[in-house]
C-alpha cells in the first residue's frame, strides 16, 4: 500500500493522465491506464503470481477499482505480448464488461483468445502488426516491433496532443533473434527525433550488467546434449517460448530424434504458434506423444511443462514417479529455463527426484541452456540514447529494479526530476513534455481463490499462515442460555497441532470452571464467554506449550 | 523415506559399522554414528532448517531412534566446526544423556556451550587441535586442520583395526586464508600414504565447476564499498563467519570508521571469537550500539545478521522501519552473504524495502561480496588424487550433490562399485578395505515446535497445508443424545477462507436436512453424524465454490 494516498485533480482537457494499476513494486500484473479527453486506453492487463505469503491464492489481479465506473469509457486494450503477465487478468476485466476491444499482434490475440475460451468469454479484436498505425479514440496508436522470450511482441507508441508515450512492454534487443525479428530501432530513433515525452520502460533486468546473451547461443548446447544423449531425453520450458521450443525441435531432428509434446499448454500453444507460422516443424519431427512411446529411446525427444516445479505439472509428476513416462537410468533431462525467485526449492526437489531415478539433469546452473527474455543494462543503455526521452518511468519491476533503471536513464543524462519513479496507483500528467505526479491512488491485491475474485482478503490470508503455522484449537461448550450452566463441554479439538488431544484433559477443568465464575457473576452473552474461553486456553497453551495456534472458541446456548 | 527397508545383521567383531542418521540427500542435520567393538562414535550432530512444505517447524533433527537405547554405549561426540547444521541438536541429544562428552576445537566448544547454556545444560568436553591424537573408547582419533566459513574446523580420521575412516566435515580449500589455517593436504597425504579405507567427504559444492574464489578477495571490494558511502554502512552476514567480520572490521578501521555489533547472535558470538583470539579487533574500533548512535553518520559501520531475510532480525526489521536505526537516503547496505534456496523471496523484500527507504544495497548479485565456505568440484579432485582413498562416501548434501560427488571420485579412477550413495540410515561396514552397504534404517524427521520435540507429526503438517492453503469450515450442531433431533445449529463458522460466513446460510438447511434423515433411520453416533455433515458440507463448497477447505464437524450429543 503507497505511503502517501491523495486525489488528483480533475483532469484538464489536453492533458495525458497515466496511472498504472499493476506491475510497479512487483513483477506482474502489468497494467497501465491512460486518459485523454475523456477516453481511456488500456496498456496489459497481466496477473501476478501469489507468494509464500500469500497461501492458497490461486492468482492475484490488479485492483480493477479507478476503472470500474469508467468502462464504458474504455477504447481499447492494447495487449503488447502473449505472457500472463501481460494478458492473464483480461477474462477478469472482460467479465465486467464483455465488449471491450483487444488490440495485439497476431500471436498475441491467438493466445488471449485461447484464455478467454477456457472462461467461455469472446472478445472483440483488432490484429495489428510492426509499423501499423491506428486511431483508438483519441489515440493514435502506433506500433513498434520488440524482441523477447515470446514472438510477435509489440511496443506501442501513444501519441495525442498532449505528447508521445512510448511503451516497450517486455523487450529485449537480441541483435540476431531467431525469426530475424530485431527491436526496431529504427523506429525508435524516429520516434526520439520526433520527440518521446514519457518513456515506460521494462524494468526486469535493469539490475543486471552487460548484455542478455543471444537466444541463439542456446541452439548449439541443446544439439551436444542430445547428440550424446544415451536414451530418452526431456526437455522442460515455457509453454509459451517458442523459439526455445524451434531450437529443441531443430537439435532433435538433426539428431535423428523425434518431439513428442507434453503438458497441456505445451501442446495448446505449439499448436497455435504452428498453426500460424511462428514454429517451423520439419516433415515428420512432431510425434504423438502416444505413439512416441513405441519409438527406440534414442530417437525421441519429449518437450514438456513444468521447468518451475509446478507440483502437477509433466515434471514434477515424473520425478514422484507419477507419470506414464517413468525417467530411469540414462535418461536426460533438459531445464532449458529460468528459476523464477521462490521456485527454488521447487525446482530443486524436481532435479534431485529425477537424478535419483537415475536420469542426468541439465540445468542453467550447469549448462548455458538458458538466456533471460529482457534487456540488460547495456542494451537499456542502447535504449535511452537513441531515444532521449523527456520523461522516463520505468516499469515492469521492483523497487530495486525500477530505481536500477531509472539510474541508467539518469546515466545517459536524463535529468533526475524527469524520471519518475511510482508506485501502483501513482497518477502522472503530461502536458507540453512536463510530467508530473499528480496524486496517488490506494490501490489493493485482488485475490482469485477457486471461482472467488476479490473475497479473500489480507485478514484471511493473515489467519490462514497462522493455520498453517500453527493449527489451530477450537472449544466447544454448550450452555444453558438461562442459567449459563454448562450442559455439555468443554470438548476440546486440536488440527496441525503437535500435540495428541489427551493434552488438554489438563486445561478442561479451569475452562469450565472460568466459565462457571462468569456465568456466576451473570455472563450470559455467548461471545463474552467465548473470550473467556479464549483467554484461558490461550494463556495455558502459550505458557505450557510455548505455541500460539489460532484459538477458536464455540459457545452455543441450548 | 527410504524404499528399501532392511535389518543389517549383527556387527561382527573387527567390523566397523558407519550409519549416517542425517545430512545425506539434505543440506543439514548432519550425524553419522560409528559402531567398533561395542562402542559408538558420533561425528557431528546438526539440525536442519525447515522447508516451505513444513510450515511451522522450529528445526529437524536427526532421528536419534537407532542410538535411543545404546546411548550408555556412547564414547563421545566430535563436532567437526561450530555451525547450526553440525552442533544445533547437540543440546537434544544431551537432553536424553547428558554425560555423553564432546570433542571439538577451542571455537567449536565455546559455540556449543554457548547453545547449551540457552537450553540450561552443561558438557563434559575435550578440546582438540589439528594435529593431535585421542584415543576415545576403541576408536583412534587424528585431527586435522580444515578451512571453512568459520575459524577452527577440523576433519577427523578415524582409525581403528577395522581400517582408517577420514571424514571432512564441512571444508574448502582457500588456499590464502585470512588466518593462513591451510586445509592440510600433507596430513592429507600421509593419511593417503597409510591407506584411507573410507572417505566421507563434505558434497554441498560438488556440483559447481572450478575452485571456491579466495576469502580474502572480498576486502577490497568491502573496502571500495565503504570508502564510497556518504553516510552509514550496515553490513550483513552470518553471525558465526568470524573472517567475514574480520574483513569488514578491516575495512572500516581503514576508512576511518568504528563498528558496531547489532544482533544477539552477533554479539555473542563475535565476543567469543574475540576472547579467544579468532577475531582481531584494532583498539578503538568497536563501538557499543547506544553510543554509536551518537558518531557522525559516515563514522560507523554496523555489523549485523539477518542476511537470509529472516524476519525477526535486525536487517528485516530495518527494511519494516521497526528498529531504532531508521535506514534512509545516503545510507550502504552490504549483504555480504550467500543466498539459500528457499530464501529468496524474503530476502528480496528486504533488499526491496532498503532500497525504497533510499539505501544503495550491494550484494552478490551485484558486487563480489560472497564467496562460498564448501570445496567446488576442482578441489575436491585435489582431495580424491592425493588422498587415493579406497572406498568414497559423499555426504552433506542433496542427492544431485551426493551424485556430482561420486562421479568427481569416478574421474580420479576411483571405480564406481567403491562410490557409496548412501541414504540416511544406510548401513555400511568396513572391513579389510571393502565397505558394503549391509542394511537400510526407516529414519524420519523428528521436528521441533515450540516445547515439542518429535511430537508432531507428517501428518500434522498435511493438516497445517491444508489449513494454510484453504483454511478450515466448522459445523457445529447440537443434537438430542436419545432422538438425534437438532437442539442447536447448524452453526456454520469458516476462517481463512474466502467467503463470509452469510454464504453459508443457503447449506445450512440442507446440513440439517441430511442429520434429520440419518436420524430418521436410526443413526444416533455422533460420529457416523459427523461424516453426514462433512459429506454434505464438503460437497456443497466443492461444487459451489470450487474449494477444497478442512472441514471440522462438530456434532454434540445434549
């Protein structure tokens, strides 16, 4: 939550409002709203995923609220890439409203509109391409080609009278990218000459030196791995990187081997990115995975989900033995992807399983088979220059990385005051190459649990870690509503406690004589004998036991 | 567990018997038992940290159950160094005999008793140094000097008519150490001279290509970072890396600036190694916390722990503006310390929470601040070729570490029938330099919560996943014991769980519905009544709601 909440003005008319909900302090849930004459365009509209802290939550959304009365002010939503990230909350928003119109690339919309299916919603599109130029409302959109760890990624350039914002979404700049697809800097430099005002600029990798290797250097580990493979070989990755995937499937054909795809995002998006040219697939590589079985070990590659140590995903349910595919010795397994912070230990149970079977792991931690899908330092660097920004807010990280980057900007001599660095919810003007902040929303998490949005809340995930921490007791008394007798209690009952219940025989007599003492003194209320409750239970577990479980005390009149 | 549970036989005469009770396909509780002639040896006796899987937990111990009954037959305990994984469950094995007399190094000692004075226990115990010779019961013990991220650790041989055993405990071979304490690769080599029969060897970095970098590399960086701060440094590490400490203290003296302990852990430990001469403190450098606070800000560098994020220590409650040292714009904080899987996250909120209250946060993710205590794979080679042993046991680590180790044995000509991949509990005797395995133990995990020692189960933290991931609904209903007719209820109460409790309303007439009918056909035992409600309840939020929480009938007979 921002330190600091207060209300904007009203917005004047040639003004440019820019308030992100999602994605600023955190990696996720990138979402940026801008407003201009009365019109807003929407930049992503990603999910993040939950922490340890934040247990049983299935996704969190950004918090929909500053829009919510406005949505038939809405023009578009431009989406810049096919990550969740960047597209998992648009089932969410379209849930509010139906009509709302996409705008992405080709592969983009493919992948949303696969979403949305799953949520049995359709969405009203507009395909847009690199170089494309079109007016949403009192915007003119104008569309710039960016590489990154997914095809087909777009920046957008946001130009009404009140300045140009570039937006990069996520990017990098692989100077020999496998579809030959550069970020267009060209079309950068253009947009500098002409003048950018505000620069919102992926963030992610701000912190790390030096430049992302090239996707292409993967290629040739991948080939010496599966050349030397003995027997079956399994590699793990996005379900959504294509070129990674392009790279296995070319290291496996050039080795006699077949791909066989697992894992049902697996074959859903590979299904999509063929379908429309984005992954080139020889006469005759691809396998059923069915059929793949009856192949010789040495000529099959299995090309799987769950790099991350998704407990259901292909992987992890090989490595526990819970699979069709029973991993042995001489097979090797290939985790051509990034450890996502928080997965380790996930990820390292996955490893140790499968070499336990027997198999050989290969990892980026003991082989180059895995480059980052966002720009470096330098290549930011590369960035800034070209396009020399009035204004610049990066985006896409937390703090550290936002404040990384803005460091850069302030390195190639954009003036500290011109970069801005906000939170979920800050409110920044633009009007005549000034921005500025203008307020500061306060913007919450919106939990998804199950088929529940926005229910969960801090208070419910604040008891639910002392649950998981501690357990809890609950007392069941049941009480003559007259007299406050007691008729039938104290029962006592312990969940994920350590001890055995018969522990409490000790603590049953001063709870019913604690109880006996108020209702004496004329305690009828049943929450008051509740807290009674409470305190001496709680009281003895703590000093008896040195734990503090949730206490739930049950008094109920009969 | 173990797959492949069996009973070894009998201990023959002249046999040596070696059972690892933990720290082998885990980083932690590190134990191993020696078996000759009647008498039992121990080498280390550590605690393991929990994981995210066992939310709750205090530590783990080693399952001491093969050692329960024969703790008369004890000669001593060896603790090869001071850390938590090698002595943390010292004070629990002493709880249960506390004549069983430790052997370890001046530092190592102090440590211990330091840890059981907190438990209020006092150890017979023998200090040792490299080089010296014991005879403990039937066991001929030879120390020697081993270099590791804490001062004064020693690898033990063992010998015994049955053959020379040689096990490192945790090391590295840093060959410039702060204190010039070499790991000695000439006792090394006249043990190998003489013939080692069993080497139990520290696996953790077996994994990572290459040599561990110098400790002392990272003065000079240290001394830059300081040199450069504006304002005031805080440093992080582990409160028991005496060199580390070392190194800062250097660096501030050299800048001109006093340092300050902050930490409990830090404190005491630091005064130990001053008193006994492993810390070297310049006059005038240390400087009490209270009066600390009073020196110009570029004047001090505070020393403190909670570099692993955790959250009750000095570091993390900087970064939640809830410690005295309000961290602000200008001030340096270095984490000069690895990052442990499973940590990530929390420490990256801290660093996240420095750098917004305007701290510059160096760490090894940006600077060289860290380097590792454990011998990489290019020193262990050193230890297999000069040390030629017979037979090879890694232990100290995962089972992917275990297995790296093996293979790096395996490349000196070690053949692999003589790589023993043990697991906890595996049996292994030694006789006439052929180590077999002649039996595996079911060991478990004996957890410590609170006061509880071993009284929590696995099952109890399946409940607290549950609980912690979904939390819990309660019923309670109140019966008539002779006509089963509802007195009272359904109550329907949930916690940690999505919904409020007016949710529940539209499933409590069908609760009472289904007792009614069960009664009805004659069903009186409040148990059978029970699983009525948890069936209906269960079913009616799995459907409607697409949740899966602990449900907790509570039916009453009045």
């Amino acid at each position: 939550m921002p330190t600091n909440v207060y209300d904007p003005p009203a917005l004047e008319r040639g003004t440019l409002r820019v308030t992100p909900l999602g994605g600023l302090g955190e990696i996720g849930r990138n979402m940026t709203v801008f407003e201009y004459d009365g019109k807003l365009l929407i930049v992503d509209c990603g999910v993040l995923f939950p922490e340890e802290h934040q247990p049983g939550v299935d996704l969190i959304l950004p918090d929909f609220e500053p829009i919510k009365n406005r949505l038939d002010d809405v023009v578009g939503v431009v989406l810049t890439h096919g990550h969740e990230d960047h597209i998992g909350a648009v089932p969410y928003l379209l849930k509010l409203k139906s009509d709302i119109p996409l705008i992405g690339s080709k592969l983009t919309l493919a992948l949303v509109e696969a979403k949305l299916k799953e949520h049995r919603l359709k969405a009203y599109t507009l395909t847009v391409e690199e170089g494309q130029e079109e007016q949403v409302g009192p915007f003119d959109l104008e569309f710039v080609a960016v590489n990154h760890s997914i095809p087909d990624a777009l920046a957008v350039a946001i130009h009404t009278d009140a300045g140009t914002v570039l937006a990069t979404g996520d990017f990098k700049m692989d100077q020999l990218p496998l579809d030959g697809r550069l970020t267009d800097l060209r079309a950068f430099a253009s947009l500098g000459e002409d003048g950018v005002d505000l620069f919102l600029v992926d963030s992610t990798n701000a912190d790390v030196p030096g430049f992302t290797p090239l996707e292409r250097a993967i290629g040739p580990v991948l080939d010496q791995v599966i050349a030397k493979a003995p027997r079956r070989v399994i590699v793990a990755s996005f379900s959504s990187h294509v070129h990674r995937v392009q790279q296995v499937i070319d290291a496996a054909a050039a080795n006699g081997r077949r791909v066989a795809f697992l894992g049902r995002s697996m074959v859903r998006n590979m299904t999509i990115a063929e379908d429309l040219g984005y992954l080139h697939v020889p006469d005759g590589v691809l396998i059923d995975y069915e059929k793949a079985k009856d192949l010789p070990d040495d000529k099959i590659v299995y090309m799987s989900t769950g790099s991350q140590g998704e407990p259901m995903a292909v992987l992890s349910r090989m490595a526990n033995i819970d699979h069709a595919i029973e991993v042995g010795e001489g097979d090797t397994v290939i985790l051509a992807s990034s450890l996502i912070p928080g997965n380790e230990n996930a990820v390292y149970r996955v490893i140790d399983g499968l070499t336990k079977l027997g198999a050989n792991v290969v990892h980026k931690g003991n082989a180059k088979v895995h480059v980052s899908g966002h720009a470096a330092a330098g290549e930011l660097l590369y960035c800034y220059n070209i396009l020399q920004p009035r204004n610049v807010m990066p985006v896409h990280g937390e703090y550290r990385h936002l404040m990384a980057n803005a460091k850069l900007a302030q390195d190639t001599g954009i003036p500290a005051e011109n970069t801005i660095i906000a939170e979920n919810g800050t409110v920044v003007d633009l009007r005549g190459g000034v921005a500025k902040v203008v307020g500061q929303l306060a913007l919450g998490f919106v939990y998804v649990d199950g088929s529940s949005v926005g229910e969960i809340t801090d208070a419910d995930l604040k008891d639910r870690r002392i649950l998981g921490e501690e357990g809890f007791i609950s007392v069941i008394v049941v009480v003559d509503a007259a007299t406050g007798r007691i008729i039938t209690g104290p029962e006592v009952h312990a969940r994920g406690f350590a001890e055995d219940d018969s522990v409490f025989d000790d603590v049953k007599p001063k709870i019913a004589a604690a109880l006996t003492e108020a209702a004496q003194s004329g305690v009828r209320d049943t929450h008051a004998l509740s807290q009674v409750v409470r305190r001496t239970i709680g009281r003895w577990v703590n000093q008896r036991l040195r734990r503090r479980p949730m206490i739930v005390p049950l008094v109920i009149e009969a």
